[in-house]
C-alpha cells in the first residue's frame, strides 16, 4: 500500500480543486478574460500541483523508500535512484 | 479582444486535455497506483500548464505590449511592467 | 548599445557577489559542511541568477524589443520569439 | 562524514567550472554582449547549479538519510524532513 494511502483523501480532495482550477481557466479563456489574470491563475494551479507533488514525494520517501533501505532485500539503491529521477523531473517541468 | 482570441479555441483544447489529465491523477490516487508514476504525471500536467502559459505570455507580448507600445497612451511601461511581473510568478510557482 | 547598459554596474555587482557565493560554496565543499546547508546555499546563488536574469530580460523587452516593435524594420515579432525562447530556457534551467 | 565526499574533487571541479561561468558573464555584460545571449549563459549556469544541487541531495538521500533511517537514533523523520525542505527551496529558487 503506497504510503500516501494515509492521507489518500487530502489529496483527492487538492486534485479536486486543481481540476475546478483548470475550469476555472477555461471559462477565463472562453469569457475573454485578460492575459495577465489567466497566467495568474495558470501559476497558482501549477503551484498547487507543485505542492501536491511534493507532499506525496515526502510520504514516498517517508515510507517506500525507508523500508528499502531497512529491508534486507538490497533494493534501497533503486528506490532512491527512482526518487531522485522524479525530483529532477519535477524541477524541470 | 486580448491576443490569445486567434487561438482561444487552441488554449481551450489544450486546458480540456488538462483537466482531464488531472482527473486522471484522481483516478491513480483511487486506484493506489505507485507514487512515482504518480509524480511522473503530475510533472507532465505542470509541463503541460506551463507551455500554455509561455503560449499566452508570447501573444500578449506580440499583442497587448507591441500595441501599448506603439500607441501615444504611454502606458507601454506599464504592460512590460506587468508582464514581468507574470514571468516572475511563473518561474516560483 | 543593449538595454541594461544603463545599470551596466549594478549587473556587474551583482555577478560579483554571485561569483563570490560560489567560491563560497566551493569552501563549504572543502570543509565537509553539511549537505543540506550547501543545497540551501545553491538555493540562494540560483536565485540571485534568476532576478539579475529577470532583470536584463526587463530591460531587453523594455529597449531592445520595444525599438523593434516601433521601428519600420518589421523585425518585431523575431524579437519577441527571440524573448519568448529565453524565457523558455530560463523555466526550465 | 558527509556523503559527497567519495566525490568532494568532482564537485570541486563543477563549482570551479561554474566559478568560470559566472566571470564570463561579467565579461559579457563589461563587452555590452546582446542581452539574449546572456541570458541564455545564465539558463546554462543555473542548470549546471542544479545539477549539482540534484547530486549533492542524491548522495545525501543515500548516505545521511538512510543512516538515520537505519539507526536506532530515531532521527529518521527529522533527516527526511529536512530533504524535503531542501528540495522544496530548490523548487521554488
């Protein structure tokens, strides 16, 4: 069981909002809204998933990774391997 | 008419795929998926909002700044002022 | 002449202070600080490179740009890609 | 000892690198350079700094956290945290 699976609902319930968000944007689009005030928004919702993504990144270290590295199975190596390719892809996207 | 009119219908498909790539990540919480593949996805979704951002950021200044800058109503200052303003918040977001 | 010419100094103090900051990371190294204390020091020194970024990007929209924008030469809208595409590169550095 | 000793020389060599960079570009502004090809100078920089940024928190997610992790100290959560941290300061840079 994946280690957010604690707080499983916080983080419907954050996706809920940042798809709310997205529509939000759309309806921006289609009423003409000004350019400044959508990317406004545009960078509240990528801050939003930022934020998600950082949570779930510190349970994935907090409980996946750690029972790796105290696991006798040797797989400790792979799983932060794993980790730091997803925070690189973080930083760049 | 903001800059972006030309290609609202473009910015409105795109924000749709992303609306619905966030439902997707409802969908993998749900379902337990693993918490890389997770992030992988949620760093495509910021991807994707971002490029949309620089879409809209490229008209206004082609648009809205190039007018504003042309016409006598010297507020040209202003719009740049404005617009890197929103550059900055897409950087930290 | 470029836009930042103006504050040409003030780019070059700056730049200064940022070069010092990485030899000062350098020292750090040397001395087997903490690594979390030298994350949060790269932190700081990219930070400083992006608002001095931020701040030729200002100008250059403000002169270079502009200029073009208002001249007959119709090389406005390469000038605005031209920006456009450093911004891009700025996002994902 | 801190994990990124085994490649103390190697990040030596990237900061020194980085060091260099950083004088080209006060060489650059001093020689009135175009402001896009400065910036683009900065994009590398600055990616050249989070690369070894990345570096610096992998050896550390692999030695110091896993430590903590395996010790008895009980240290674990609070070493993790502070990755976390670290990487959320690096987000945000």
């Amino acid at each position: 069981m994946p280690g957010y699976s604690i707080n499983r609902e916080d983080y419907l319930k954050r996706l809920r909002r940042i798809e709310g968000q997205v529509r939000g944007l759309q309806r921006m689009i289609e009423e003409d809204k000004y350019c400044i005030d959508i990317l406004t928004q545009i960078s509240s919702v990528t801050s939003a998933l930022r934020s998600a993504g950082l949570g779930l990144l510190d349970e994935h270290i907090r409980h996946c990774v750690r029972n790796a590295a105290e696991s006798d199975t040797g797989d400790g190596d792979d799983k932060i391997d794993e980790a730091i390719g997803a925070i690189e892809r973080l930083l760049r996207a």
